[in-house]
C-alpha cells in the first residue's frame, strides 16, 4: 500500500479555512461511514537530527524516496530535532536525505521499511566548509524500541531466501517459522487452536466465514512482506485470540520488473526407505509462477500481474499390513490450480493516493481425502474457487491529520462429493481394523462464503507537553454468509428408519471380518439430508488507541477495542448477539537510551469471534438434522433403535441463559538486545488464559432429549469450569542479519492444555454432549502442545562460488495423541485415556537448498537466472508422524493395531528449479 505524507509546513499554510473543514468533515464522515478491521498495511521511519555538540537541528528538510515508494516525502524537523514519516509501503532500498542551509548534506541509504514497525533513521549534520555531501550506507536497526507485541516480520529478502522448495513457497508454511507456531496450514499459534486466528491479505479478512480457518490463497511471488502476530497486538487488530498473519501483496514502480519461477520433482527424486517405496507412492509436482510489474504512469500509476500454477499429484502410502491388507492400493491426489492477481497503485495528487487489487484463485482436487484409509471407491472430489476484492484510499487533512478508508470483498465456494457421482451407495467403516472406509464417500456439499468489508481509520499526531503521541481510531463493519447444502450420503439398511417423505444418509461401522469374510456391523447413523440452508452474520468493532513516547527511551501503547457480531439462522432470525469490550496496555523501555536494550510488557483481553458453523446449531422449522442410531443386536441378527439427536432448535430455551463470549487474557513479559552489530537476542514469556468457552451439550444429561448452548456443560450433575484452555512458554530467540545473508533461531519451551480443540469440532462436536461418556478424561495436553521446539532458518552467500546456501531446521519433541473408541451406546467419540495422554517421537526436519545466480547484462538492465536444487529430509530419518489411535470399547479387547504408526517421514528426495528474474 502506498499513501501520502505530509509536504512540509508548506502544505500546512496551502490549507484554505474552508480546506480545513472540509478536511475535518471527510475525516468525520470517514470514521462515521466506516462500517473490515482497518489492519496496517506500512510502517513508519522516524528519526532525530542532531549537529556535531549533540544539540538538535530543527527547520532541517528530510526526504525520502524509494523503489516501492511513489514519488517522495518530505518533512522538516521540529524544535527537538525530530521527524516523522507514517503511511511507508513496507520494502527495501530508502534513500533518506538532510539538508538545511550551513551544513553539509547527509544522505542515508539502504533503509528498510517493515510492516507495522518504526524504522530509526537518525543522522549528524556537519558546518559545511565546503560543498559536500555525506553519503552513508544505511543499516536498518535490528531493534524496534517501539514494538511491544510478540511478532515476526518476514520481508521480501526472507521470504526470497529462507524459503525452500515449492513446499514452502506458501505464507501460511513461512508463518510456521515464527516462534510459538505449531502445526502445518492451519497453524495454531501460541495456545490458540486453528479455529481462532485472522487472517489478513492486504487489509482484507480473508478468514473462511464458517470454518474460521484461511480462506483465499495467492500467488507467492506476489507477497511483498508476511506479518505474524503471536498474542498481545494492538486495539486495531482482533478477531482472534490466536495469531493474526497480516499479508501485504507487491506493488509495481517506476522501473519494470518481473520474475519466473519453475520447481520440479516426482517420486523418482525419492530415496527408497524402511517405510517408503517410490515405486508405488507415485508422485509428481511441477509448479511455476509469473510475475510483472511497472508504470502506466510514472509515479502516477504502477500495476502489477501475477500468476502461478500448481500443479501436483501424490499416492498415500502406508506400512501397515492391517491398512494394506484393506487398501493395497490408495486412491492418488491430484491438486490443479490457477493463484492469479492484478494490482494498481496510484496517485490522484499530493494528498489522496490508494490502490485496487483482484485475486482470483481456483484449485481442483481428486482424491480430496489424500489418505490410505479411503479405498478407491470411497474417493472424494473438491472444487475451490475464491477471490477477492480490494480497493483503498489514504488522504491528508492536515500535516497531523491524515485517514485511511478500505473497502473489499472475499468470496470463497466449496463443492465436494464422492468421485463416481454415486449418493445412494453407503459409506462402511472398518472401526475394528483402522477404520479404512468401504464403498463410497460419505459426504456431499456446496457452499458459497462471502464476507463484505468496509472500514475507515483516522490518525493523529500530537507533540508538545509530555512527549508525542499517535492517536488512532476507526470503525469497521463486515457482513458475512454462508449458503449451501452438506448432507451424508448413503441409503439406511431398513427403508423404515427414515421418515415417510424425507431422504435420509448413512453410515454403518463394522468390527472386522467373520470367518466367512462377512462383515460384522456395530452402528448405523441415519441422518435426514436437509436442502439448501443460508446463515449469516453481522460484525462491528471499533478501536481507540494512543502510541504515546512521554521520553525518547519510553514507549506505551494503550488501546481499547469493542467487538459486537450477531449471527442469523436459516430462516434470518437473530440467534445469538455477542459483544465485548477489550482493554489492552502495553509498554517499552529503551533501558540505556541507545536503542539496543529494550524491555517489553503488555497484558490485554482478546476476543474471538466464531464462524457461522455456529449458527448451524440454531437452524428453525427443518433446523439442524435428525441423526438416529441403531445398534445391531447379534443375538436377535437386526437393528435395534438407540437414541435420537437433532431436530428443531432455536427457541430461546436453547441457549443455556445468556451466552458469553469467548476472550482470553494475554500477558508478555520480554527482553530484547543487540548483542552484534546488526543481531539481536531476545527473552520472552508468554501466557494466555481462556475464559467463557461455549460448548453445545444436553440440556438435562439423564435424558438428553435436546441439546443447549452452555458455557458451563453438566451443570445440572454439579460440573463447573469443565471448559478451559491455558498455555505459557518461555521463547529464546536470535536475529541476524549480514551482508552475505541472514539467520532466524528461535527455541520455544511451552506447555498447552484444556478441555477441548478445534479438531474435535468446536460449538458443533460431542465433547461434553453426554454424561459420562463425552466427559471422560477430557481435560490434558492439546494438539499444540510439545514441550520444545527449536527452529532455525538461515541463509548465507558462499564465497569464490558466490552460491546462496538455505538451511531449514526444526526439532520438535514428542506431540501429543489420545487414545478414543465408539461408544457402543451412540454417544460418538469416548477418551479412553487422558487427553494427549500419548506421544509421538522426537522429530526432525532438515532442509537445505543451493541457488546459483547467473546475472546477465542486457542494455542498462540485469536478467538474474537462478538454477536451484533443493534437498529435504537430509538426514534421511523415518520418524513415526501418525498413529492408530482408534481402540475397541470395552471390555473388547484392543485391536492389534492400536497405537501402531500409520505414517512416516518420507525418506530424503529432492527437487530441482530454475527462476529468471529482472
């Protein structure tokens, strides 16, 4: 993003009295019309200018211009010497200038700008004896003295060169670098499962509306920076209690530039293991991406296109001989998609500057499962297309006045059902022989997910009295819905167990095999299929908040932010109205004023808002689906009715009181300091605590007639607090960056637990739906928890061969897994052991990557060709990654299965590239 900053006092005096209330009038009507959380998009450069006796120079013209930057800035010192560029599009290669009549004229150069962070960019001005220039080569601070929240920058030189291979070419696998941040895709970041982080590409929430996981992906060679938010970030951004990842996507400039990117492996890049055979796990990927970018206008208008293709295929592959003597042979994955964009930046004038950027992204999936455990009959195909929409304007009002409004659109849609077409045919579950999935797919679904943004932010700047302050307020309104069909496919065993007009789906578990090679059935779950059923959703936030520096050396930052959503069933009526005020203070202390030892606090309350999966639950007249279970009696050779579940919900009744929202309180306790030139180390403790968790349970537990949405499950049978999630860790952390490359190590000692996770089906799963069953040995370790973690990620330039070497390491000790069975009564899911009771071995990752660069000189420009090869896994270990974890109800006896490894690590394989850029 690109904005306008203020031209000197000079623009200030060519204010009009009418310019200034039409200034204050737009900026009122900006805040006021705001109606998509108005995220960061720049960061800021500011500095102060003192002469040779340490005393300050005001009246002092500072300049500044770059590559990513339209046109030029410029300010002039005030009376402490002090300056101030906001709005700065984040990117390498400012050129910072002073000048001021006397003395000699200093230029800085190199200096980088990253999101959402103060770039220092202080200079010495000398009495000119002569006419000269002072040219020094800049070094951006390693240190930010003014950032008081975990987080993790990743700009366009980290993602270019820490990076490797195709795999991790994704923001979301670079966002797993970041300390605190554990698993793949959906990552859960510091305690907060995967369901509970935001997701932001250029402003825009692109998180999913109903899941509450990533929505839109994109083209990675169009990424300019990638911002990973941890806990304890400012009133602006909310939305989660997890992590916010806040993408800013490239821009184009005055000089066209591009870029090719080609990547290639297959199973025959494989090494053969203990566990893996490249001959029958047949794979092959081949992505490649295209990017250009330059003026229409010079630094008037700029554009930028940019395409990538992914294409890719993979065969599930497993050692189990109770899977292979199921599934010999696993239906093969193929991923196709198309991540395409267009962007333009312009310039109107000297104060209104903004810019228009389309995303378009579509994948086609077969074989959607991608698992052993799904026979070929039972493959799954899923269609995901999506865009997004974004359009932004930043003004200035007055030199200390200036605002931003955003408007956007992210659309996404799912299709997925069985392969061959087939709804009719049921889906078998081996239960007793690793639950390998007989006869078809069991789902069907389409929807159609949009979320509408608006927003507006207003800025102001105050010096003066007790230090500076940067007040920032905005609003911001989003509308989200979600329509579609998902049903279960399948036909029930007996025409009787669906009601007389309707169209039920099923599924039959089974334990096994007879002697006779018939299967044994245990359950059978018929579901009444629903038809087409929209629900939607309201959000408004508003935040205020003050960066205030009493000194030079200290640093607060107060907030407060308000959330308020609604959510509408099927039929539009208003279910549910969750509102939150949340404070948040945070401080940092330039211990000895050099800006090399710093000391960070912070302590503040974060709301979550949840995806429209919850409103589901309050669906009227067809409502949510009748599910019926049958149990088959062996003795009798026929199905007998268990339970019934579902039906019409929604009356006031069926929310337990009223229903609080889920926060949690954060606190950060941090110590950073540069220990080399341009490297720091950094200590830092963090704790986050949940508090009003919601859960849907059995309104009385000894019937379990209907169902409820409670904060406090079992309350009736005496429970209290049964939900609850809480995490800590201790993080070490080392930053380096140096002429020949970087390196980012981080090690993570944490503990995480509670009650429940999102991978059980938070709001909508059956923890905590029956007592005893779903209560049982609930509370333990969480999926994220693993009790150290050690990343380092490096890059470094090798001399006479001027090769570029990539490391990515990663240790992870044992993750956590629970034992479960069916519950032979029809309550779902029972925990025969303590959650996370179980661990996996200690785990490896090591990759390492070459590039060598042939730069190649047309005319006045440089073509850059790259030839790269990539090595993963280079230790070539075979760690167990999964386990079976499925039991048999007691007092059945465990299957010989259990707790056997169900995947690995696949053995070393490689993967070879080439990129052209200019």
């Amino acid at each position: 993003m690109t904005s306008i900053h203020i031209q000197g006092l000079r623009l200030a005096r060519a204010f009009t009295a009418a310019q200034k209330c039409v200034a204050i009038l737009g900026a009122v009507a900006l805040l006021l019309s705001a109606s998509t959380a108005m995220a960061a998009l720049t960061g800021t450069i500011s500095g102060v200018v003192k002469d040779t006796t340490g005393q300050p120079l005001p009246g002092v013209s500072v300049t500044v211009t770059g590559t990513v930057l339209q046109g030029s800035r410029t300010a002039m010192t005030n009376a402490k010497g002090a300056f101030l560029f906001t709005n700065m599009p984040p990117g390498a290669g400012y050129f910072v200038t002073f000048a001021v009549s006397g003395f000699q004229k200093v230029e800085r150069t190199n200096q980088s700008v990253s999101l959402d962070r103060d770039t220092q960019v202080n200079a010495t001005m000398q009495l000119a004896t002569v006419a000269t220039e002072v040219v020094v080569t800049g070094e951006t601070p390693v240190v930010d003295t003014t950032q008081t929240n975990t987080a993790q920058n990743f700009d366009d030189k980290y993602l270019r060169k820490l990076t490797i291979g195709s795999g991790g070419r994704n923001y979301l696998t670079v966002a797993q670098q970041a300390p605190g941040v554990v698993g793949t895709g959906n990552s859960s970041i510091m305690g907060g499962n995967s369901q509970q982080n935001s997701f932001l590409i250029d402003g825009i929430n692109n998180t999913d509306p109903i899941t509450h996981t990533f929505g839109t992906n994109l083209n990675f060679d169009a990424i300019q920076e990638v911002s990973v938010q941890t806990s304890s970030f400012q009133a602006e951004f909310g939305r989660a209690t997890g992590g916010v990842l806040n993408v800013v996507t490239k821009s184009g400039g005055n000089e066209f530039h591009g870029s090719f990117d080609f990547r290639y492996t297959s199973n025959k890049f494989s090494e053969t293991g203990d566990y893996f055979d490249p001959d029958i796990a047949v794979s092959k990927s081949q992505p490649w991406g295209v990017t250009l970018g330059g003026p229409i206008l010079k630094d008037g208008l700029w554009f930028f296109v940019n395409t990538y293709r992914s294409d890719s295929s993979a065969t599930p592959f497993t050692t189990s001989t109770a899977i292979l003597a199921q599934n010999p042979s696993p239906t093969q994955r193929t991923f196709q998609g198309w991540d395409s964009g267009a962007k333009l930046t312009f310039r109107l004038s000297d104060r209104l500057n903004g810019f228009f950027n389309f995303i378009d992204s579509r994948a086609d999936i077969a074989g959607a499962d991608n698992s052993v455990l799904y026979r070929p009959e039972t493959s799954r195909t899923q269609e995901q297309p999506g865009q997004i929409y974004t359009l932004k304007l930043s003004g200035v009002f007055t030199p200390t006045w200036f605002g931003e409004m955003q408007g956007g659109r992210s659309r996404t849609e799912v299709n997925s059902g069985p392969t061959s077409g087939d709804i009719a045919t049921t889906q078998w579950i081996n239960t007793g022989g690793s639950n390998v999935r007989y006869d078809n797919a069991s789902n069907y679904q389409t929807s159609v997910r949009i979320r509408d943004q608006v927003g507006a932010s207003s800025t102001y700047y105050l010096s003066g009295g007790i230090g500076t302050h940067e007040f920032k307020a905005g609003l911001d309104y989003e509308k989200t819905s979600a329509v579609g069909v998902n049903f279960t496919t399948g036909t029930p065993s007996d025409p009787t167990f669906c009601p007389t007009g309707l169209t039920c789906g099923a599924t039959i578990n089974f334990n096994g095999f007879d002697t006779a090679g018939n299967r044994r059935p245990t359950t059978q779950s018929v579901v009444e299929r629903l038809g087409e059923l929209e629900r939607t959703g309201n959000g408004l936030a508003g935040y205020i908040q003050d960066r205030w520096r009493p000194t030079a050396r200290l640093t607060f930052n107060i907030g407060l932010r308000y959330d308020q959503n609604e959510y509408f069933n099927n039929l539009g009526n208003k279910v549910l109205d969750y509102n939150k005020f949340q404070p948040r203070l945070a401080g940092a202390w330039d211990l000895f004023g050099n800006g090399k030892n710093i000391v960070r606090a912070s302590y503040g309350t974060f709301y979550e808002d949840a995806g429209l999966t919850l409103a589901r639950l309050f669906y009227e007249g067809s409502a949510s689906a009748i599910s019926r279970t049958y149990t088959w009696n062996t003795a009798q050779q026929k199905w007998l009715f268990t339970r019934q579940t579902g039906g019409v919900v929604g009356a006031p009744t069926q929310t337990d009181g009223e229903i609080k929202p889920t926060y949690s309180e954060q606190v950060n306790l941090g110590f950073e300091r540069e220990v080399i030139r341009n490297g720091s180390f950094s200590a830092t403790y963090v704790y986050k605590k949940s508090h009003d968790i919601f859960e849907d349970t059995c309104i009385t537990q000894a019937e379990c007639e209907d169902y409820w949405l409670s904060n406090q499950p079992g309350r009736d049978l005496g429970f209290k607090d049964v939900l609850t999630n809480d995490y800590y860790a201790y993080i070490l952390q080392f930053e380096y960056r140096y002429s020949r490359g970087l390196v980012n190590a981080n090690y993570t000692y944490s503990k995480s637990r509670g009650s429940i996770d999102s991978s059980s089906g938070q709001f909508a799963g059956g923890d905590f739906d029956h007592f005893p069953e779903n209560f049982v040995n609930r509370y333990g370790y969480l999926g994220d928890d693993a009790r150290n973690r050690f990343k380092i990620f490096g890059s470094y330039r090798i001399p006479w061969v001027e090769t570029d070497l990539g490391v990515n390491y990663s240790y992870r000790s044992g993750a956590p897994y629970t034992v479960t069975y069916t519950d032979p009564g029809g309550w779902g899911t029972v925990f025969a052991e303590p959650r996370g009771e179980s661990r996996t071995p200690v785990l490896h990752v090591f990759d390492v990557q070459l590039e060598k660069t042939f730069n190649i000189a047309i005319g006045k420009s440089t073509l850059g060709l790259s030839i790269i090869g990539s090595v993963f896994n280079i230790l070539n270990s075979e760690q167990p990654t999964g386990f079976n974890a499925v039991t048999n109800a007691p007092p059945a006896a465990p299957p010989a299965s259990l707790r056997t490894a169900t995947t690995y690590q696949r053995p070393r394989n490689y993967q070879i590239g080439f990129r052209v850029e200019f």
